[in-house]
C-alpha cells in the first residue's frame, strides 16, 4: 500500500512539473493518472524504507553529478574521434563484470555504461556480464576497471 | 524584450546554445562518417541527447520553459535514449549485423564462435581476439 502511495506520489509531482499549473482540477487530474500509473505498474514493496531516504537522495545525487562529469569528458573525446580527419576508431566489445546483486542494480549499471557517449551495453549475460560496444576499445579497456569501480562505489550507495 | 533580460542568463543560454548545437552537429556528422550500425549508434544516440539537454537549458534561462519541466524533460531524454540505443545495438547483434574492423569481441567469444563477422578489411592483428 506505502508503495503504491509513494508511487502516486512521484506521478503527482512529475505531473505538475510537466504542466505548471496547480489548480485543484489539475491536481485532481494528476492523482488519477497517478492512480492509473500505479495500477498498470504494480510497484514492488519496499524498495527504500523513507529513513533512508536522505541518504539515498544525496547518494543519488551524487552519483548523477559524476555522471554528468563522465558525460562530458567522453563527449569531448568522441567529439574529437568524429572531428579527426583519420577517423581513429578501434570498435570491439568488451565484457565489464558489474557485481551488482539486484536487477535494478545491473539495469541502473547498464544505464550508466551506455549513457556514456563513446561505450554502450549491447548485452546483459545472466551473470550480470555487461557485453559493452566501444568507440575505442584499446582506450576503454584501460580505464573501465577504474570506472567500473568508482561506478559501483557510487550505486551501492543507492541501493544499500 | 530583449533588453530586460539578465545578462548573466544571456550568457549562459549563449554558451549552452554554441555548446548544446556543437553536440548536436558531432552527433549527426558521426552518423554520417561512421562506418557500422554500432558505432553509429554512439554518435546518434547519445551525443545528440547531450546537445538537446543543452539547448533545452538554454531555452530555460532567455525563454519561456520552466525550470522544472526542463529538467522532467532532460530526465526523460537521458533515461529513454540510453534504453532505445541499447535495444537497436542488440536488436543489430542478434540478427548478425557484421562489425566493421572489430578488433575484439568478448560476447562472441563467450558464445563459442570466433569472430562470426565477415571482415571486409583486415583488422590488425596485434590485439588479442
């Protein structure tokens, strides 16, 4: 029941972010679909206990800014491989081993891989393997153990 | 109009307009110049999402788009792109779309075959396969 509130909850405010009015028929009518969202959904009980809440939303936080920062610096170096007249490109996959326990967990792992610009998640073994197309293999190779460890300092901040 | 807006803001939506067009015109020209599904789909997928998320920001601070229906929307874009680019990658790899010069390939490698791609020129030999 505390799921499917929190759940209409998050709908509610999206809701009224999306349309920028808050008289009451549009509050009204954000509930509704909220309720609609929650039926179709069926959220999961306990996902996060509201205790932990400010923990995981500074957490989270967090780790969307090291992500952002993530973003731009790969960007800039695609930007640069597109750029080059040479076209210096070294395609292949690479397996990253993700550890994380949860399916939530190896989706939000595969997000952050493939939102990167330059590496992007073509396959998820059931071994939680993510199988990831590199712009630039040689590169990428190098450094996503690092990345890959700072990744999931980050993440299990969230979800432990 | 133009003359009661803030000129920090103007600023700022200036640099996300140059940055945010950059992007955007990386991403279609690596569409263009790259050679194979995958490798266009990182230029196509996510590269222009950076570059949408920046014109919307600059699209907040001179026009009339509010801050939170920015940022619903920027999460939106960021949440959904990665997932639509995931999907073709793999819809690609399941059906055997060949890789142009993949110099390494772990998923096949795990599946048993070797390199099952046709490769049109030869990929340098130096690296482990």
């Amino acid at each position: 029941m505390l799921a499917y509130l929190r759940l209409v909850l998050i709908c509610l405010v999206l809701f009224l972010a999306l349309t920028e009015n808050a008289e009451p028929a549009n509050i009204v009518l954000g509930l509704l679909i909220g309720v609609l969202v929650a039926l179709v959904v069926r959220p999961a009980p306990d996902l996060l206990s509201i205790r932990r809440l400010p923990l995981v939303l500074f957490n989270l936080a967090r780790y969307t800014l090291w992500l952002a920062v993530d973003i731009i610096r790969n960007g800039i170096r695609v930007a640069r491989i597109v750029l080059d007249p040479k076209l210096p490109i070294r395609p292949g996959i690479l397996a990253i081993q993700s550890e994380m326990k949860s399916e939530l967990g190896i989706a939000l792992n595969a997000h952050a891989i493939t939102v990167t610009p330059g590496e992007q998640v073509v396959e998820i073994g059931e071994d939680g393997v993510l199988y990831t197309h590199c712009l630039d293999v040689v590169a990428s190779a190098e450094s996503a153990e690092a990345a890959q460890r700072t990744r999931r300092r980050l993440m299990e901040g969230i979800f432990r | 109009m133009e003359a009661t807006l803030d000129p920090v803001l103007q600023v700022i939506a200036l640099l996300a307009i140059v940055v945010g067009s950059f992007f955007s015109l990386i991403g279609v020209l690596g569409f263009v110049r790259l050679p194979d599904v995958y490798t266009r789909l990182h230029a196509a997928g996510k590269v222009s999402v950076f570059g949408a998320a920046l014109l919307a920001l600059a699209a907040v601070a001179v026009g009339s788009l509010g801050l939170g229906k920015a940022l619903v929307l920027i999460a939106l874009l960021v949440i959904a792109g990665p997932a639509v680019s995931h999907a073709l990658a793999s819809a690609a790899y399941r059906t055997g779309v060949p890789m142009t010069n993949a110099m390494r390939d772990d998923l096949a490698r795990r599946r048993g075959r070797s390199l099952p791609f046709a490769q049109p020129s030869d990929p340098s030999s130096d690296l482990p396969v």
